[in-house]
C-alpha cells in the first residue's frame, strides 16, 4: 500500500467530500451525490439503491473522541428528520445504513470504540452504522488509481466539486468571506432565465457578463447548487483543464452542467466547443455556463461566431435594484454577531448610508455593500464609512498597506504593479525579478517576505496548483489602483480620460502592459 501524505493533500471538509464522493461513485455509478454543505440533511451521498447513507466529517489532528461526538451529534439531528412532519422526512425513507467517512486513521481499538460507542445511538433510529477512516479510504484508492492520482499526484484536479469551489471562492475573498453563503438578494428572474437555459434543447452554452462586483461568481454558484438536485454540477479549473486528463474522476455520460468562472481568454473554450453536445460523444448531455466580465472579452467575441448562435445563449446580470440592495444589505449586517445585535435604528440608518455609497446611476453593485459592511464589522462607526465608493476602496487599501510592517509607498507601488500584471506566478523568475528591480526591494528574500506579508493580511490572494499564483481581488479593487496610478479624468474637454505620464512611461518602456491591462477598462492607446 502506497503511502500517502493525507495532511498535504487534504486539508478541508469540502476536498474530504469530494475525496469520498468520487470513491463512492466509482464504487456506485448510480449512486447520488449532494452538494450543499451543511444543507442536506445529513447525507453528502447516497446510493443508488437508496439504502445507504456517507457523510464526511473532516477532523484536523481528530482523536476517536472527535469521530465519535461528531457521529452522535448527527444522530441527534436525524432523529429530528425522520419526524413524520419534518421537511426531510422522506429524503430518509428507505435508509438502512448511515457511513461516516473521516481523515482520521484510527486503531481497531479506536475504530472498535466507536462501533460499541455510536452503534447504540442509531439503533433506535433504525440505522446500522459504518465508519471508513484513513485506512479504509487508502484501500478503496489503491483500487482507483485515477481517483487516487486526482488526489494525491501532485496535480491541479480539473474538475471540482460545488463545495470545493465555495471554498475556494472563499479563500480568495479578501473581505467578509461569509457574504459568499448569505442568501442571494434580487437575482430571481436572472436565476429563472438560468432554468430556462438548463432545460433549452438548443443551447448548450450560456454567456453571464457584467461589470466587475456585480456578483456573478456568486450567481454562478447559487446557480449551480440550485440545480445539482438534477445535474451533475462541476467547477472548472480552467489552467487544469488546458493540460489535464477531464474525465479521470467523474462519470462524463451524465446530464452535466459545467460552470467557467472568467476565464482570462477563450482558449478553454475552443477545446469545450469541439466536445460539449456532439452527437456521440462523451459529453453530449453537456451544457456551460461561463462568466465574462466585459464587453471586448475574448471569449465573448469567440462565442459571438456566427456558427455559435444556435448554441448558446446570453444572461447579462444588472447591478440590483433599490429594494434588493437594501435587503441585501440587512442580511450582511445580520451575518455579523457584533451588528446584528444592533437596535432598528442603527440598522436602518447602515442600511441607508451603505445603499446610497453603492449606488451608481441609480443602481447597486454588491461588492461595495460587501466591503462597507466589512468596514463597520471593525468599530461599527458608522462616521468611517466615506460618502462613495472610490473612497471606500481607498480606505480600505490604506489600511491594509499600514498594517504590513513595510514601508506603505513601497508595498503600494508592489501592489500596483500586480494589478498590472493581471497574476504573479511565484515560480516563474522573470516575474519576481521584474519586481524586485522596479520596486527596489534588497533581495528576492525581501520580495517574497512582502508578498507573504500581503497574502497573510489578505490584500492579495494565492491560489492555483502548488499556491504559485498571486493576484489582487476583487476586480473592482484591481481597477480602482489602476485608474488612479494610470488614468487621468479632467471630466472636461473632448478627451477628459486620458493616460497618465505613468502609463505613457510604462507604453513606451514595453507597450504589451497595455492591452490585457487597461483596454477591458476601455481605454486605448
């Protein structure tokens, strides 16, 4: 039995549930798959037959002891479900054997403990139980290599589950991480539209565009958990799929729908195009739903061709309304222990400042609601929050600089500098040479330490296989410290937006700076 770096490799609940999910599958090509975590009553799986259950319980250094108070606390909630008026009620009909799947390898002692010491509890429920730790997960992989190499090889899974991808949404939010599982405000008729794209014969492709912080990772997202009950929903990672092997660990034949979070060109696409809905092949029961940011993008003009008409379909998302902004508002002010036990008044009064500070020409973006409410969360002065939005994305910028223990001109100018290069791939040379050159820092040393420093404070955000890729999020963010380093608005004359001698110096130092940086924004040269 190979060895396997369990700690390395899987370090979440959501890649524990996606581990067990494509076990369970290979075992079970019928069996069915939830995604929604923490919303499915208690079964992240189940088979095709129907009578058994798996849930992962991930367990960070766990004993026994955690195993098995997480195992009885489940049974608990249940027994709550199988109440004859419970909304859940008939999703346990049938169930014979609940399994709980945990990272955690146990002794026979351990494992014989939980049986004597979990068994009792859910044999009045009716329900024998089974316990797959570490041991028994390293069996079932060496049985399924392509599941284990998905894995544990080292590589960027193509594919990931819903769960994996809230997480990894998550991670990258540098403000408010939470607001990504509050409830969805004034999307509706958008997520309707969607449905009705889901449930076309003729288009397999969807198109969401919008401009940057109007949420359409978000809607990607509560699209895609909206329709796992009857779709097998996967998340791509677009740098994987361009090199990886698609269909190593999920069952292409189903009814799939794909979700391709803004990918930065239409590369991706063009291997899509030749598989998804061909007659015979592998993924014809395929749709994608793809998000675009603007209007010059690549992908959109690539998905445009005459020849794609029949195929796909568009979903531009708006800013939300006055009634939808304000509620979402009140439901981020509620997510934050410290503001909602705020009384009526304060909140009203947050709710009208945040609501006009988001607005632009008479509509919201979320991303401004998102990051005032993560202003106020610190102090709950109302009196901090600036009066509009670029002064918001100023504040917050200054107060992330002032916290790293570096100079704030430099780090600014560090930061500048990434949001001009779109992602920094820490392993490639040239890159972090550039930058130590153009910022002055002593050494790569120094360089690395100060990129560390910011991805730690959450002002850049690292993601990608092996944690090489380091970028500024959220978009609006990203635009704002280029405008004011690169674009100059006089608001007057026939030309009032206009590079500045910032930009110019850059244009002629090396003029490819200027296309994937500023010409999404508008701006030619």
């Amino acid at each position: 039995m190979p060895t396997r770096d369990w700690p390395r490799w899987i370090t979440s609940g959501p890649t524990l549930q996606a581990l067990m999910c494509s076990l369970v599958s290979s075992e079970d090509p019928r069996a069915k798959v939830f995604v929604r975590l923490g919303r499915d009553g208690g079964q992240d799986a189940r088979s095709g037959d129907g009578r058994n259950v798996y849930q992962a319980k991930y367990h960070r250094d766990g004993t026994v002891g955690d195993v098995i108070r997480d195992a009885n606390d489940e049974a608990e909630k249940i027994r709550k479900y199988q109440n004859a008026d419970h909304p859940r009620h008939k999703q346990w009909h049938g169930v014979v054997e609940w399994i709980q799947v945990t990272n955690t390898a146990l002794t026979w002692t351990e494992r014989e403990k939980w049986q004597s010491e979990v068994e009792p509890v859910f044999a009045p429920l009716g329900l024998r139980v089974d316990i797959r730790d570490q041991g028994q997960l390293d069996a079932r992989l060496d049985k399924f290599p392509h599941v284990d190499q998905s894995f544990f090889g080292g590589k960027s899974r193509v594919f990931l589950t819903l769960p994996e991808a809230l997480d990894r949404v998550e991670q990258d939010s540098p403000f408010f991480p939470a607001a990504v599982e509050v409830g969805l405000k004034g999307r509706e008729e958008d997520l309707e539209k969607f449905a009705d794209f889901l449930g076309s014969k003729s288009s397999s492709f969807l198109v969401i565009s919008g401009p940057g912080g109007v949420g359409k990772t978000r809607f990607l997202l509560e699209a895609g958990f909206q329709a796992s009950t009857s779709w097998q929903v996967l998340w791509g990672d677009i740098a994987a799929m361009e090199r990886g092997d698609w269909f190593s660990t999920i069952i292409p034949e189903q009814p799939t729908l794909l979700l391709i979070d803004d990918p930065e060109d239409e590369k991706v696409l063009r291997l899509l195009v030749g598989q998804v809905g061909g007659a015979g092949a592998r993924t014809n029961k395929w749709k994608v739903a793809v998000t675009v940011r603007s209007p010059k993008d690549a992908v959109i003009d690539y998905l445009r061709r005459p020849e794609m008409d029949k195929r796909k379909a568009e979903l531009p998302l708006q800013p939300l309304d006055e009634s939808a902004a304000r509620a979402a508002c009140l439901a981020l002010l509620d997510a934050v222990p410290d503001l909602r036990t705020r009384d009526d008044s304060w909140k009203e009064l947050a709710v009208k400042k945040i609501a006009s500070l988001s607005r632009s020409e008479q509509r919201h973006l979320p991303v401004w609601i998102v990051m005032s409410v993560h202003v106020l969360q610190k102090d709950q002065d109302l009196g901090r929050l600036p009066e509009e939005s670029a002064r918001l994305a100023a504040l917050y910028l200054k107060e992330a600089y002032a916290a790293q223990g570096y100079d704030p001109k430099k780090v600014n100018t560090l930061v500048r500098w990434i949001a001009l290069l779109g992602v920094v791939n820490v392993e490639d040379q040239n890159s972090l040479d550039l930058l130590r050159r153009r910022i002055e820092f002593t050494d790569h040393e120094d360089l690395m330490a100060c990129l560390k420093s910011l991805v730690r404070r959450q002002v850049l955000v690292q993601g990608g296989a092996w944690n090489r890729r380091i970028q500024l999020k959220p978009d609006v963010l990203r635009d704002h410290v280029l405008r004011t380093w690169l674009i100059s608005d006089d608001k007057c004359g026939a030309n009032p937006i206009r590079p500045t001698s910032q930009a110019e110096q850059l244009c002629g130092l090396d003029p490819v700076w200027w296309t994937p940086s500023l010409r999404k924004m508008g701006v030619e040269r």
